[in-house]
C-alpha cells in the first residue's frame, strides 16, 4: 500500500492539532505540558487510512516560534504540507516563517487549510482566502486548494480528507534503489521491548534482523521489530512513518537527530559544500565565517559558512558555500537544509548539499567552483566520474562512492558499468576503481621513481615493490598490484621475486668492477665453510668499505653471496655444499651437534653455530636441546 508523509505548517494558535484530531480521530498532544498549555510543543503524529486510497501519515509541527526547532525537525522527510491559517487572524509570521521553510526544502505539493471557519462570517473568510492567496502566489503552493474547515462543527472535513486523497495518489513513489535512512525524530523506551526510535524513512528498505548503525556515534545494533502507523511489519519502505525497536541499546545512546542506516554504509562529516540560498526577505546579507544554525534531517548543528564564490551574499541571491560543522553530520548528497541565524534566530535561507566529503581545492579556487557546478547540474555519469577523479591514486570502492552520490546501489552499478565500457573509469578489481587521470599519473611516478633508482643504483638489478609503491605516491596496495600487473603485461617492467626494475635495465660492470667482483667471489668459493668478512674480500681485492660496498651487494642481491649472519657471508654453492654434507652426516647418526659439525667441515664455533641456525631456519633441521635432527625424521 502506498504511504504518503503530509506535514502541517503554520502559526501557534492556528488549530493545527485541533484540524488532525477531527480529520484521524488522534489527539497529537502526547506531553503533560502541552495540555496544560494548550499548544503544541514537539512533534506529534496521526495517520489517516481510508482503503483502498494511500495511507496518509500526518506529522504535526509546533507553531510557536520557540519550537520551530522541532518543528524543522519534522518537515525533513514529508511529501505534502497542509499550510494552516486560522480564519479568525489569518496570516501571521510563523504562517510566513513555515512556507519558507517548506520551500526551502522544496516540498512539492500540498494544499492550504483556513480553520476556525465557525468563528467568522462569510465576508471576512473571502478576505483572509484573497491575503492567503497572494502569499502562496510565487510559492509551491500556488494555485493549491485553500479549504474552509471547521474543526468543531466538521464543516469542510470530508472535502479536505478527499483533497489529501487526490494529492496524496499524485505523489510519485519514493524510491526503493537508495540507502535506507532514518533520521530519527523521536525516541523513547517501551518496557519489556527497550530502546524506540521514530522517524520517515528516507530511502531504501528496513527489515527485521538487519545490522544497523545509529551515526554518527556509531553504535551497532540490530533490528528487534518494526511497527509503521501502529502496525507490527517485518519491512518498512520508504516514504513510510517508521518505529524501530532497537536491541540492546540504552536510551541515553540515541538521541534526535541521530540517523539509522545499515551498518557500514554512511560516513559521518564535519564539512560540506552546496548552494546557499538567501530568502528575499532575510534581515541582512551574510558574509563568510558567519556562525548559522544548520538544520538538516532532524539535526540542528551551529556552522559556520565559508563563501565560495563571493565576498558577500545579498538577500535573494543564490552561491556556492562551504559549511564548516561543529559537530558531525550524516546526510547524502541531494539533501535540502535550512539555514537560520544564530541570534536572533530566524529562518534566512537554505539550500542543497553537494558534496559531503570535499575533495582539497583552495576555496577560492575556480577549480572548486567548477567541481560543485558539475555536481549541481552534471549527469549522473559526469557526477561519478567527477567523484572517481578526485579520490586520486587510492581509488574508490562502490560501498564509499554510495555515501557520496545522489542515488541508490542500483543506479550506481549502472552508470560504472557505463563509464568502464567507455574507458572514462578502470576497474581495479571487483568493486574498486579508478580515473584514468589518476592511473595515468600513478604510472608516471613509478617510471620515474624506476629511473631515478636506476640512475642511482645502476648496479643493483632493481627497486623493492614497497620502496616503489611508497615512491609513487602511496598508492593502495590494490592500485599498485593492478599497476604493476598491467606494466609487466605491456613489458615496460620486469620482476624478480620483489624486485621491479625498468625492462630495459641490465646491470653493467666496467672491466675494473668485473675484476673486483671476480676476485671477491673467488676469495668466498675458496673458503668454503671458513669464509672471510666483506671487508677481508674486498681488501684482497683492492678497494676499502665493507657488505655495505655496492659491489659486493652486487654479488649479494645477484644471490651468489648469501648472508647467514650480521657480517657474515657464505658462497651459494659452499652453502649447498655444507647442507648435503650435514644431511648425509644426519642420515648416518641421527643426531649431532656444534662439535660434529666443526669435525665435519673443519672449522671453529664462531662458524659452526651460526651455520646450524641458518639450517635450522632453512627448515633443515629442527634443535632437539643441543642437538640436531632432520627435520621429518
């Protein structure tokens, strides 16, 4: 069945709760201290349901401009509103303040309600339906039904209950492809069940038994049950009034404001950009660093607004701004806020967020100007590619890209199956991509690193993947494989175990460095299993310095000396030679230990005990106390 969300608006006083009540039967008053006082102070709720029309839920807002607060609070997320005016005083200014709130929120539709009708003869009800109708001319609600009611003698209900019918079946379905959203407007406790949350769900679908996350705090839960206008579901859907009973959470955890989302699929921010509109009638103009009252959702958080393309924003006009929270938010882009000032505090404009995670331009920069354009009026593929292109070497995961764009999973995979097929997007691996910009540059950084290695080393055979991998930018682990991977298959690079190296780069000795390699090697092959320090081989040889000397770690990477120790350094080929004689040793007595092998090879303990923790490191043989035995019997 189909759920529309209608909101009420207007003045305190106005017969608001009174108009709800005739048309659900529902009294919305539910605090002590609103009956007392006789006005509404925080958000109330009714649903009308009149089979087989839609299920229309009713949100009533406070009108004192006091709570205008809560009444933000409860506009976020409704399809119609019902502008109420009382009969007997007619417009009023929170009747002003709450249409350009519903404006600046960009409500679609909805109707406007005169009430008290009972109380003023015929002429004066013409009159106050002309005033209204020439402050609803060049809003949302021009050319909307303006219905006389009577909440007292029921005069003009069922006209209104079959214009909220006719509305309600116009309102296009919300859609199901989004990321299910519910910034909650209302919690309390319910015993033997704990924590319940209200709000209307913005997008997507909760069930029963989902994983959810409360952001921006953070805390998992899940999902007890579901209850939408009064009703145990095993779902919910958007557009839909929703009670959700969390598990295992305290009251105090959870406040309004606060949003539910699946666990893992919403990312809380301290800075976003959008346009910011200034209503025609704001007191002032607004300059940057202006400390404002950000409503978004049902969250209230103070900001401060960092023009981005003026100096100065006059009243009626309309800007790109930053907005520097001081406090997190959880919002998608494409959301509407409102802006109010912080004193005295009243509603001076609003707008739509565009980019929740601000890529790092100079703020005055044209470059940023360019990037909030494109996201403002770019297709959804130029949104995403733009997105993509500025995450940089890092690359992207559909899962993050979800938290930054407009519309739900669905859509998303479409249009990056589009801009793979196109070229304008690379897949690194399933689900994670990347700009050609940025691969592009990526490549760039690891052939010049390459270069500049070899320049510097030419006679070591290449660079460590690591040291590359940090050398060109901190690529991701990811990007980097994927890089690498595609340089080995066009034979730019070349591998050995790891190292890379350049495929044109061969290693070079001058008839001088060949000779000093010659005779240091020979100086190890002769020596066997009593070989001499780096700095003895290379004296022989010639030349000073000791393992550090780039010819002798000539011989070490090209694997012909092998390091068993600090300083010291054995032949390959004496190594293997020493292995098959302690084998055979083994295999003759089972066991043996530092002795047998100074017998053996003929050398003293500063060599025998090293030899047997490299063997036993090479998984050889395996230290039973102080012997030896073959490793697997």
């Amino acid at each position: 069945m189909k759920h529309v969300v209608v909101g009420t608006a207007g003045h305190i006083d106005h017969g608001k709760t009174a108009l709800v009540k005739a048309l659900t039967g529902i009294d919305t008053d539910r605090l002590p201290e609103e009956k007392a006082r006789g006005i509404t102070i925080d958000l109330g709720f009714a649903f009308l349901e009149e089979p087989p029309g839609p299920t229309i839920e009713i949100v009533d807002v406070p009108g004192h401009e006091r709570f205008v607060k809560n009444m933000l609070a409860g506009v976020g997320g409704i399809d119609l509103a019902m502008l109420v005016v009382a009969a007997d005083e007619g417009v009023m200014p929170q009747t002003r303040e709450h249409l350009a709130i519903c404006s600046l929120l960009h409500i679609k539709g909805g109707l406007v309600v005169l009430t008290k009708t009972d109380l003023v003869d015929p002429d004066w009800l013409e009159l106050v339906r002309d005033d209204v109708g020439t402050l609803v001319r060049a809003t949302f609600l021009a050319g909307a039904p303006i219905l006389a009611v009577s909440a007292k003698t029921g005069d003009g209900l069922a006209e209104l209950r079959a214009a909220l019918r006719r509305l309600a079946e116009a309102v296009e379905p919300r859609s199901l492809d989004q990321l299910p959203r519910l910034p909650i407007d209302r919690v309390f406790t319910v015993r033997g069940f704990g924590t319940v949350v209200t709000g209307t769900l913005r997008g997507g679908r909760l069930a029963v038994d989902d994983r959810v996350q409360v952001y921006p705090g953070g805390v998992e839960t899940k999902i007890r049950g579901l209850q939408t206008h009064g009703h145990p579901v095993t779902e919910a859907f958007a557009g839909q009034r929703t009670a959700v009973n969390l598990q295992g959470v305290e009251r105090a955890a959870v406040e309004r404001g606060d949003v539910v989302g699946l666990a893992g699929t919403l990312v809380p921010t301290v800075l976003v950009d959008g346009t910011l509109e200034l209503l025609g009638d704001a007191p002032r103009a607004i300059k940057s660093r202006t400390r404002v009252r950000f409503h978004v959702g049902t969250r209230e958080i103070m900001a401060r607004v960092l023009l981005l393309d003026t100096a100065e924003l006059e009243p009626g006009q309309t800007a790109f701004a930053r907005f520097r929270l001081e406090a997190p938010l959880v919002a998608l882009p494409g959301d509407r806020f409102v802006v109010r000032s912080y004193s005295p505090v009243v509603t001076i404009g609003g707008g739509t967020i565009l980019d929740v995670n601000p890529p790092r331009f100079k703020r005055k920069a044209p470059a940023l100007a360019a990037h909030l354009g494109l996201l403002q009026t770019g297709s959804p593929a130029e949104v995403v590619e733009e997105h993509v292109r500025h995450v940089g070497a890092a690359g992207t995961r559909l899962a993050t890209l979800l938290g930054r764009v407009p519309f739900g999973p669905e859509q998303l995979r479409g249009v990056l199956d589009h801009l793979v097929a196109q070229g304008r997007v690379l897949v690194v691996e399933r689900e994670w991509y990347l700009h050609p910009e940025s691969s592009a540059r990526l490549r760039g950084q690891a052939l010049t690193a390459l270069e500049a290695f070899h320049r510097a080393n030419p006679l070591k055979p290449g660079m460590s993947r690591e040291e590359l991998r940090v050398r060109a930018g901190g690529a991701d682990e990811r990007v980097f494989a994927a890089l690498v991977a595609g340089l080995l298959s066009e034979g730019v690079v070349a591998t050995d175990r790891d190292k890379i190296r350049l495929a044109a780069h061969q290693v070079r000795l001058t008839p001088e460095q060949q000779r000093i390699v010659d005779r240091v090697e020979q100086e190890f092959v002769k020596a066997e299993a009593s070989p001499p320090s780096p700095e003895e081989a290379l004296g022989h040889a010639g030349v000073s310095g000791g393992d550090e000397h780039e010819l002798f770690q000539f011989l070490v990477e090209g694997k012909r000396l092998v390091r068993v120790k600090e300083s010291l350094y054995f032949h390959a080929a004496a190594l293997d030679a020493i292995q098959d004689k302690v084998v055979a040793l083994l295999r003759e007595r089972k066991e043996i230990g530092p002795g047998d092998i100074k017998d053996l090879l003929g050398i003293s303990r500063k060599y025998a005990i090293p030899l047997l923790e490299y063997l036993d490191a090479r998984r050889v043989t395996v230290r039973m106390g102080e012997k030896r035995v073959l490793r697997g019997g």
